[in-house]
C-alpha cells in the first residue's frame, strides 16, 4: 500500500484548485461579457448595414434609373419608376447615417427590411423555380440562372435583429432613452 505524505496532498489540491480555476473561467467570462459587453453587440450590424446601404444608395444617386425594367409587386408597382428609385435611393442615402448614429434604429431596420423584401422579390429571386432544389439555388451570391438571394437574406435577418434588440449602448436612442427616464425620474421627485 502507497504511503500518501503531505506533499503529495498538496499537489493534488494544487492540481484540483487549476482545474476548479479552469473550469470556472467561460463562466466568468460569460458573465463579463453579459455585464460589459453585451449591449455593444447591435453595433456591429448597424455599422456593416450602414455601409452595405450607403453604398447601393451612392451607387443610385450617381447612377441611371433602372427600376422601370424590373416587374415589381404590389403595391410598389403602383408607384412610377421615378418615384420608385427616388425612394429607394433616399432611403438607402438617409438610413445609413441613422444607423451608424443609433438613431431611429427599430424604424429604420423595418424600412430596410421592407425595401429588402421588394428588392429580393423583383430582383434577386429567380423569375422560375420548379422546386426546392431549383429555389435553392439562388441561395448564392452570383446569379447562375436562379436568382441570387443569399446577401439580401443575410441583411434582412441583420435588420431583424436590430428590429427585435434596438441599437444599444452606443447609439443616440439609448442616449435620448436615459434622458427621458432622467426627465420622469426628476418630475417623479417634485
């Protein structure tokens, strides 16, 4: 039979503690990030979106009108093609800044996701799918005869996002949100 002496009990204590330490660290750093960080998170989004947009936007104010080729859904057909892109670039010059401010994000969003949603539907879906597996295809960032809806998505489940968490921290609309409960909170105490 081994004879356990002292030191060998401490360094298993030594080895348990380490591990105990190790183990306990995602779970701190969750916590961390929860606390300090989580809030920053609709940042990044706002910033790629703003960029994304503001981009589509300056490439229409500079560019030529090409919304009367396109076959778009009601109610937007409704509209003449003029009025169509005037909109579209507006939107897409003036929600860019929103966004990278913080401001009005929630409206914003949904306005993008609305024009998202008429750009997908007249432009990037496939004209014809006779299936899933055609549909799928379009799932791309090229258009190979089957649409390609694949960054439309991917904005448009970004929007929702900020749609759902509104723009954080560091935006203008925390900043006017604390105002107002400063302003109540003062109000409340007269």
């Amino acid at each position: 039979m081994k004879d356990y002496s002292l030191a060998d009990d401490c360094a298993i204590c030594t080895v348990s503690s380490a591990i105990n330490r190790a183990c306990a660290c995602p779970g701190k750093l969750s916590r961390w990030f929860d606390s300090n960080a989580q809030s920053l998170a609709p940042l990044f989004p706002r910033l790629l979106l703003a960029y994304e947009f503001g981009e589509a936007g300056l490439e229409k104010l500079n560019g030529e009108n090409w919304f009367a080729d396109l076959s778009f859904l009601f109610p937007v057909s409704l509209l003449p093609a003029d009025v169509s892109w005037t909109l579209a670039t507006g939107l897409e010059i003036i929600a860019p800044v929103a966004l990278v401010l913080g401001l009005a994000t929630r409206f914003f969003s949904l306005a993008l996701m609305l024009l998202t949603v008429v750009a997908i539907a007249a432009v990037h879906w496939s004209a014809e799918w006779h299936g899933l597996a055609e549909l799928w295809k379009g799932y791309a960032i090229t258009d190979q005869g089957y649409g390609n809806y694949k960054l439309p998505l991917m904005y448009l489940l970004m929007l929702s996002s900020l749609l759902l968490s509104g723009s954080g921290r560091l935006s203008v609309d925390f900043w006017l949100k604390s105002l107002s409960i400063a302003d109540k909170t003062i109000h409340n105490q007269r």
